[in-house]
C-alpha cells in the first residue's frame, strides 16, 4: 500500500493537467476496490482477560485495561517486570532498555 501510494503521489504532481486527473481517477479506483489493510498489526494478550492489544494501542478491546507504554518501542508493558526511570518515571521493557545509558525520554543516566 504505502509504496503505491507514494508512487500515485508522485504522478498525480506531473506537470500537464490531463494526464494529472487520470492518474487521480486511476489511484481512487484502485484504492476504493482494493482498500488498505494494516499489516504491521500483532496482537499481544491482556493479562486481565482473554482479550488483545494491537503492538500499537494501549487498552484492551475486550475489558478496557490501559497498559502503559514502552518508551524504547512504543508496545504496550504487559509483564509486571519492567524498568522504570528514576527522574521521568516512564517505563520501558526490561530486555529493550538494557543498550542503553541513558533513558531515551528524558536522558537521564541509567544508573
């Protein structure tokens, strides 16, 4: 999707006019008969229920729980066993955090 779509971007922006609203036409009948999907979606398991999280979201579909984030890679803390900042007090997987020095939010040395 994203390298076709990057690719009628830069068609819809040639110069004549015509050929312009044809690539237009042609993107809007590919994209309404074929409409995105996101692949990049894994589901993580809530430790609350038998619901799941997208890697991307934060709350639980099924029970509504918020997990906070991982600073290092944005997923959402489901372990109870996570690092957390000393100054900021934002939270990062225990595994992601350790090649780091300094914390990735608020830089402060990782003690």
């Amino acid at each position: 999707f994203g390298t076709c779509s990057n690719a009628f971007i830069k068609l819809e922006n040639v110069d004549k006019a015509e050929s312009r609203l044809e690539y237009e036409e042609l993107a809007v009948e590919i994209f309404t008969r074929y409409p995105p999907r996101d692949s990049r979606t894994q589901k993580i398991e809530c430790t609350n229920c038998e619901g799941s999280i997208t890697d991307y979201g934060n709350t639980c579909s099924i029970c509504d729980t918020k997990y906070p984030r991982c600073i290092v890679t944005g997923s959402p803390l489901t372990s109870v066993h996570f690092w957390q900042c000393d100054t900021c007090k934002h939270r990062a997987q225990e595994t992601d955090i350790v090649s780091f020095s300094t914390c990735p939010l608020c830089h402060a040395l990782i003690a």
